[in-house]
C-alpha cells in the first residue's frame, strides 16, 4: 500500500527545514538530531565498524548510515521509513535497516518495541523515541555497549529517575544545549554518551 500524498507532502515539508538545534555536516548531510555539544564529542567517535541500533528514525540517518558498518532502526511511524529509507537509496547507503514497530507509548508494547533479533549483535545502542527506560534497560542487558541517549533528563520529554538509578554503575557523561530554552527552568535538553560494560 503506497503512502498517502498528504503525508508525503508533510514529510518532505519537514525534511527540507531544520528544527531547534539541528545541522548539517559538512558534506550537506543533517546530523543526528542530538545536542550541539554531544555532536561535537559524537563526531570524534569512530563506529566504522560498529553494528549500530536505534529507537527512532529521522532525518539523521544517511549521516549516521555513512558512519558505521551497520545501522538498524525501530520506528513507530512507517511515514518516517518510507523517507528515510528514500534519502538513503539517493545518497547510495545500503547497509541500513528498518523495522516497523507501530505502537503508543505506555500501551504495554515495551517488550515488542525493544526486541532484538538474535542475529543482531549492537556495539552502539541510541534511544530517541518511546520507551526510552526500556531501551536503556535493554542496552544495560546487551553490555558492553555505547550508549547514547537522548532528551536524557529533559523536561516535558523524559524525566526518569529510574533511569538514573539504573545507570549508576556505569560510566557516562550528559551534554546540556546551552540555547535550549523551551524548559522547566532546570533540565535542559540533553544528550547522554556512556560506555555500559
């Protein structure tokens, strides 16, 4: 079933502007939509071959593709991989995957939603859409890992205590956007990098 054209005309509306925050590498590409500051630290980091996964596709994903030797994404939205995908055949990536994983936050589809296939061994793990504690817990079990989370701790997003508790024990560091106003006067938007081992 193709795509209706109102949601194609959205799509494409969106992919040619960029929101808050957002930029373009130097090759043209949008880079993940991640603080300017975790982006800094995130392009130093060399995952050219790191098997990559991550909940929530977007408009980042031919960067992120370009980076690494595998990339498999989660999306809820099929209107979000019937683009992205586009922009990766233009671009020529071909070492990227999608899985289509329809559900709503707190439906109790958490087990479904955060599922990996046995032959799908990540080094990376980047949480960016639903439940974001889930995944992070899901990345904890699969250490040793990368972990890149992120609205880590950001108002109005994902304020989960329990996600701190749960990664205690392990390394990290949070990258606040200094510009980031659209707040509760405290948390920030933020991008955690951390290594789970």
């Amino acid at each position: 079933m193709g795509m209706p054209t109102i949601a194609i005309q959205q799509i494409l509306h969106g992919m040619n502007e960029l929101s808050f925050g957002q930029q373009r590498d130097t090759d043209g590409l949008v880079m993940s939509w991640f603080t300017p500051e975790s982006l800094e630290v995130i392009k130093q980091m060399d995952f050219s071959d790191k098997v990559i996964w991550m909940w929530g596709a977007g408009m980042g994903d031919c960067w992120l593709a370009k980076r690494c030797k595998e990339l498999h994404i989660v999306e809820r939205v099929e209107e979000w991989i019937y683009k992205s995908a586009e922009l990766l055949a233009a671009n020529g990536i071909t070492n990227t995957r999608y899985y289509h994983r329809p559900c709503n936050e707190g439906s109790g589809a958490q087990d479904m939603y955060c599922l990996i296939p046995d032959d799908v061994k990540p080094d990376v793990f980047i949480v960016d859409d639903a439940y974001r504690y889930e995944c992070i817990l899901k990345a904890i079990e699969m250490k040793p890992c990368t972990l890149i989370v992120d609205n880590f701790m950001q108002a109005f997003v994902f304020i989960c205590p329990s996600a701190v508790e749960a990664l205690k024990p392990y390394k990290y560091e949070t990258y606040e956007c200094a510009a980031h106003t659209d707040h509760d006067g405290v948390n920030k938007w933020k991008t955690l990098i951390g290594e789970i081992k």
